[in-house]
C-alpha cells in the first residue's frame, strides 16, 4: 500500500472520530453504541480498502493486457522486419548476378567483333594481295601476247625468207609453241584466281551484317501466301474453316518448303484424335508468280517445336526465282543479335539473345521491360526471326523464347486430301500435342 492511501485512510478514521465525538456533554458514552460506531467505521475503511485493491487489481489487469498485446505486435513486427530483410538480401543478390551476367555478355560480344573486325581485316589485305598478284598477271600476260605478236611477225618474216634460212623459221616456230603454252599456262592462273577470289568475296558476305531496312524491304518482296481450307463432320451440318496466312519459303541446299505456323492453320491442338471430310490447301508464290499451286501435305519438323509446320514446294516452281527462298543459318550464333519482323510486316527491329542451356533448340531474346520503355522493339509471339546476314533462325513462340529450325527434315505429317481425310489427321495432331504437353510452361 503507498504512502497517499494510508495518509488517506488516517485522514478519514480522525474525520471519523471527530464527527462521532459528543463534545457537550462529559458523561462517557454508553458502551453499546459506541462498539457499533466503532465498527461501523471499521467497515467502512474495510470497503474502500477493498474497493481500492479491486480498482488496483483491474488496472494491472489491464495492464498486463496491454502489455501482452504490444508483445505480440513487436513480435509481427520483427517478423515482417525479417521477412523484408531477407527479400532484400534476395533481391541484391539477383541484382548483382544479372550485373555479372550483363557484364559477361558485354565483354564476350567485345571479343566477338574484335575477332569479326581482325577476321575481316584479314580478308581485306588478302584480297587487296589477290588484286596486286592479278594485275600483275595481267600486265605480264599483255607483255606475252606482245611477245606473241612479235613471233608472229618474226614468222611470216620467216616464211617470206624460208629461202634464205630453214633453220631461223624453225627456231621461230619452237618459240611459237612455248609462247603458246606460257599463255595457256596462264590464262588457267587467272581463271584459278577469279575463283578463288570469287569464294572470299562470298565468304566476307556471309560474315558481313546487312542494314535491317534492307532486310525488311526484303521481306516483304519475298513473302508468299497458303490458303488452307479444312472441313469436319458435326451433328448439324459441315463445319468449314478456312485460314489465309503470310508464309515464308525456306530452303536447306536440296529442299524447299513454305514455313507455316499452327495457330495460321484451320487445325489446334485440342482437335486431336478427330476426322475431317476433307483438307485442302493452296500456295501463291511472289509477284510474278501469282499461280496458286496445290499442296500435298503440312509437315512437323522433326528437332523443332512441335508448333511449327512446313509446306513442301516442288523445285520446279522456284527455278526461275531461286532467290526468294531463305537459305537455314549454318551458323546461327554467328552474329550477337538478330532482326525480328512482325508476321504481318507492320513492325521490326533488333534485339540481342542468348543461349540457355536448359532448353536446347531454343533462343533467349531479351525482353526487358526497359527496352519497352527506350522505344526498342517488343519481341511478341509469332515474330520471324532473321540473323544479321539474311539467314533464316526460327520464329518466336511467346514474348521471351525463339524456336529454331535447324533443318527441313520432316515429321508426322497432315495430309490434304480433296476427296476426305481419314483419321491419321486426328492422330498427327495427337502426337504434336503430346510433344507440345512434354515442353516446359516457359516455353508454351
């Protein structure tokens, strides 16, 4: 009990006694009542005593109370600290390996364009060499036939006075022939030389980037056009679907087919294990050539997603033009970036990539939302993807990752037929759905 109660308490018993004592009269009080007042004040002091230990009890109640609560919101506060310094720690460790890595890819493609820049330099002085060496060649083949001239003459000279020496006229014949051979000799030099000068050229070409508006303006000259036209069964009537599409023509050295992405098509995935009355197609090669010519099949490509589908194209039909086919990149890491174009030719730009270990045949473009905002291209889903040369790579299965064709070697095929499809339709359609379910959720 503090000081201030019991001062108080003291207070209010002299009160007490003071109003309870009979000053005027000097006969004591009689013993009976005075042992009720008595005790009716102690009972008094006994309540508020009890009153106060209650009061006391409740605010350390209280008290405790709110000392236990303010634990528990310093503990979810710490755990909320916690948490928030370990996403931190996190953070900056992400931050410091994509540092790292970006400081990798810039050295690397440092070393890259100097060995491209030496490379080229080299090619350079070695045709600057082959220039010298067939100047020289010709200078000494004009002094030949020169020679050769003067041997001619010399012989009818010769002739005229064959009379007068048989011996000079043959001597003059022998050093006809010589002539004749050194010439021979070195006319199959120079043709050896526009050879082999002919092979670096092209060589120097290849590894040459070319301006992308050139590319594009490409592009769009060398586009031709599938129709397709599939038509099913259902309990109504026929359901028709017909699709018309943009594709590009591709070729490896010994084959030529037209590149045709399965969202173009009339079929999905999800109609797997189904049938159709009948599957039709058409291609319309590039002006001049506006024939349109059947089509026997669509045709996956085997070693590259599931999703994308080829068109075979007789040769017969690209002799006059063999040069609006996109030859495959031999070497598609030849250059550190590459020219996406948007399927309908409305957009393009360059955007670098990378490899990533963990899903081979496929391409890392770099999507970074700053590039959005420094007015650099998108890649989107569908984009066609060229290397610098004017090579073909793949096409772009979302917004991140670009599916490569390293070759024309065909897959399960969807055969078109005019007169009805059976079921192997359905079932092609099956197997690629299964390759497209195998593929990471990255990649679909």
């Amino acid at each position: 009990m503090n000081k201030t109660l019991l001062l108080i308490l003291c207070d209010f018993l002299l009160l007490n006694l003071l109003a309870l004592t009979r000053w005027d009269k000097t006969e004591a009080p009689p013993p009976t009542p005075v042992v009720g007042r008595t005790a009716s004040a102690r009972d008094d002091v006994v309540a508020a005593l009890r009153l106060t230990l209650e009061e006391e009890k409740s605010n350390r109640e209280k008290l405790a109370r709110d000392l236990a609560t303010t634990q528990d919101e310093s503990r979810s506060r710490a755990a909320v600290l916690d948490q928030a310094r370990t996403r931190t720690t996190e953070l900056s460790e992400r931050l410091q390996k994509s540092e790292q890595e970006a400081t990798r890819l810039a050295q690397q493609s440092s070393v890259e364009t100097e060995r491209t820049r030496a490379a080229l330099e080299a090619a350079k002085a070695e045709a600057e060499n082959l220039r010298q060496a067939k100047e020289k060649l010709r200078t000494e083949t004009d002094a030949l036939r020169s020679q050769l001239t003067v041997a001619e003459v010399q012989a009818k000279a010769a002739e005229e006075k064959v009379k007068l020496t048989t011996a000079t006229l043959r001597q003059a014949e022998e050093d006809k022939k010589k002539l004749i051979e050194q010439n021979q000799s070195l006319s199959q030099g120079v043709t050896q030389l526009a050879a082999k000068s002919g092979e670096i050229t092209k060589e120097i070409r290849e590894y040459r980037p070319v301006a992308p508006n050139a590319l594009y303006s490409d592009y769009l000259s060398r586009r031709a056009t599938v129709r397709l036209m599939a038509e099913r069964p259902s309990v109504s009537n026929q359901r028709l679907r017909r699709t018309e599409s943009r594709a590009l023509l591709l070729t490896d050295g010994t084959r030529t087919t037209a590149l045709v992405p399965l969202n173009e098509t009339p079929f999905r995935l999800g109609d797997a294990e189904g049938s159709w009355d009948s599957l039709t197609g058409t291609l319309t090669l590039p002006p001049p050539s506006n024939f349109p010519k059947p089509l026997p099949a669509l045709e996956s490509i085997k070693g590259s997603d599931p999703r994308l589908l080829l068109a075979p194209v007789e040769a017969a039909l690209l002799q006059k033009h063999p040069e609006i086919a996109y030859r495959i990149a031999s070497d598609p890491f030849r250059f550190p970036k590459a020219l996406l174009i948007s399927p309908s030719g409305k957009g393009y730009g360059e955007c670098s990539f990378k490899l990533e270990p963990s899903f081979p045949g496929y391409l890392e473009m770099d999507s970074r939302f700053l590039n959005r905002l420094q007015g650099e291209y998108a890649p989107e889903a569908g984009d066609l993807v060229l290397s610098l040369n004017g090579e073909f790579l793949g096409v772009m299965v979302n917004d991140q990752f670009c599916a490569l064709v390293p070759s024309l070697e065909p897959g399960p095929a969807l055969s078109l037929d005019l007169k009805g499809a059976s079921r192997g339709a359905g079932e092609t359609l099956a197997t690629l759905k299964k390759r497209a379910a195998a593929l990471d959720f990255r990649l679909q």
